[in-house]
C-alpha cells in the first residue's frame, strides 16, 4: 500500500489550501491511502526550546512524513513567497540537532496551492523548491497544480466546486500517487 500524506501550510480555519487538501483526500487512487499532516501547535522556531526536547507537535508531524512515501505541500502565497508558519514548521521537522534522521531525504515531495489572486501560488512554489533541495527531497515536477482565483472554486462549506479544478486535482494527485507507487514498489 503507497502511503501519501497532505499537509496545509494554513491556520486559518476556513483556508483555501486547507479545503484544497480536503479535496484531494478521496482522489487517491486504489492502493493508495492519503491522509493529512498538520502545522497546527508547532512553536516558533528556537534552538534552546530544542535543547530541551523536540514539542509534540513536531514531532508528530516529523513521524507522519517518516511514514509516508511521498508528500504534497499545499501552500498558500505570502508576499510572493511561503507564509512564515510553514516555512517554520518545515524547519523544526528539518532540524537535525537532535541527531534525528533527515525525513526528507530521497522522499517524494509535491507542491500545490491555490490563492485569491491571478497566479495561484506561483511566487511560493517557487521558493519551495530551494528548501526542498536543500533538504535532499526528491521533489517531484511531473505537473504543476497552481489554481488562481480561489475565491470562486469553492462554495462557503469549503467543497471544490469549480470543475476544472477538480479535474486538474485528479489528475495531479493521480500523477503523483503513480510516481510514488512506482518508485516504491
Ligand atoms: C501577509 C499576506 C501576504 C499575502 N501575499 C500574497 C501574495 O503574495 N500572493 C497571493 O497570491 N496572495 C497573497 N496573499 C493572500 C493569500 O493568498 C490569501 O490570504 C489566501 O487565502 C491564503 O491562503 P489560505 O486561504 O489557505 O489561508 C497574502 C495574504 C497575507 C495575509
């Protein structure tokens, strides 16, 4: 069984990024389970609160990606780059200090997200993909899912209602869920 994991790079209860994921979840192809990661309860990053244990939360997170064969990073778009609370959840999973293994080396990494404006998140999953060599992922560019315009792809419950995002989603989701599978098997 190919095991994906989703995480939004959102707080924000109602996120566009965090509804997108929702979406995705059942697209998952046979043979496939997909589940979610979340950010939520991870501190600021602090080398000294580090000294004194790695939080719950990180950790939790750190243990998912472990487990996973490959990872899809929905992320929102703050000027023009990755919004500082998944920049900084990324990097409290990264941190090595404690002498933990680097989860994300040689792991199947995806990048998606959707905003309000014309470009759909172009400006952050671009600057994902120095943090994701640096970090030794196999980042995967089979296809690009960057959906502009969120505003009008979802009704006010947070469903994908725009069908050609949805069918954009499908096949992005199935395109990387065969990679991983493969890649795995
Ligand atoms: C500080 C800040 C900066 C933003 N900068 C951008 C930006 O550069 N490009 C963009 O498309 N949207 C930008 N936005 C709008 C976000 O795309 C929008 O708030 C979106 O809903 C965030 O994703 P979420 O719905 O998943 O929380 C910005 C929002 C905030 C709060």
């Amino acid at each position: 069984m190919t095991k994906l994991i989703g995480i939004s790079g959102s707080l924000r209860k109602a996120s566009f990024n965090k509804s997108l994921l929702n979406a995705a979840l059942p697209l998952a192809p046979e043979g496939v389970t997909f589940t979610t990661g979340t950010i939520e309860g991870i501190p600021l990053y602090n080398a000294d609160v580090e000294k004194e244990g790695v939080p719950d939360a990180v950790q939790v997170l750190k243990d998912q990606i472990a487990a996973a064969d490959g990872v899809i990073l929905f992320t929102p778009e703050y000027n023009n780059s990755m919004p500082g609370v998944f920049k900084n959840a990324i990097d409290w999973v990264s941190s090595s200090m404690t002498g933990a293994p680097n989860v994300f080396a040689g792991r199947a990494f995806a990048i998606a997200g959707t905003s309000p404006g014309p470009f759909g998140t172009l400006l952050s999953q671009n600057a994902w993909l120095s943090v994701l060599r640096t970090l030794g992922a196999d980042l995967w560019s089979g296809k690009r899912l960057m959906l502009p315009k969120a505003g009008s792809l979802f009704d006010k419950d947070g469903q994908l209602v725009d069908a050609d995002a949805q069918a954009r989603l499908k096949a992005f989701v199935e395109a990387f869920a065969d990679y991983v599978a493969r890649k795995t098997a």
